[in-house]
C-alpha cells in the first residue's frame, strides 16, 4: 500500500466525519423537527458514504469494493425515502412548524388538494 492511498483514505475519513459533525450540530442547534430531519438525513448519508469511500480505497480488494458500492446503493437509496415518509408522517399528526416557516406554498397545495377533493 502506498502513502496516496493512505493519505486519500486519511481524508475521506476525515471528511467523512467533520460532516458528521455537522450533522450533529444540527440535530443540537436547529429550531424544528422538519429542519433536524433534512440536516440529520443529508448530512449523515454523506458522511456515511464518504466513510464507505474511505474504506474502499484503503483495502483496495474487488470485494471490499463490490461491498461497499453495494452497501452506499442502499444507503443513497433508502435514507431520503426513510426521511421523506417520516417528514409525511409528521405532517399527518400536526408536528409544529418553527414560527418563522414559510408556509405559503404549503398551505397553497392544501387548498389544491381539498379543491381536488371536493370535485371529485
């Protein structure tokens, strides 16, 4: 193993998990459930991913590799789709908004849908 690839595996480590940082801080900091949500889900997936990378390019093996690309596939593809139903959930049992939402196009796609609905 060369130092390149230690040094490529050192940073995406790293990066890895200053973005995971963020993510946390995030969790801590921001003001609602639905801002948590989106910083907790797009952070951490990056990190994660970038950590898999990390990983990948250290063991530099077919294997590690078919299983780490394996692994961010399903990572990439059910985190967004885990957020999404449970940002629909809370909306469905009326978790609050913070205060300083902008909820126009929210409340505008409600009165769509009931307009629909009452059509029907």
């Amino acid at each position: 193993m060369n130092d390149l690839t230690l040094l490529i595996s050192a940073f995406l480590i790293v990066l890895g998990s200053l973005t995971m940082f963020v993510s946390a801080i995030g969790l801590l900091r921001l003001p609602d459930f639905y801002s948590r949500l989106s910083a907790v889900t797009k952070n951490s997936t990056l990190g994660v991913l970038l950590i898999i990378t990390a990983a990948v390019f250290y063991f530099n093996n077919i294997e590690v590799l078919l299983k780490g690309l394996g692994i961010m596939f399903f990572i990439a593809l059910t985190a967004p789709t885990a957020a999404y139903v449970i940002a629909k959930a809370a909306i469905h049992i009326n978790v609050p908004f913070w205060d300083k939402t902008d909820l126009e196009d929210f409340q505008d796609q409600d009165k769509n849908r009931s307009n629909n609905d009452t059509n029907s």
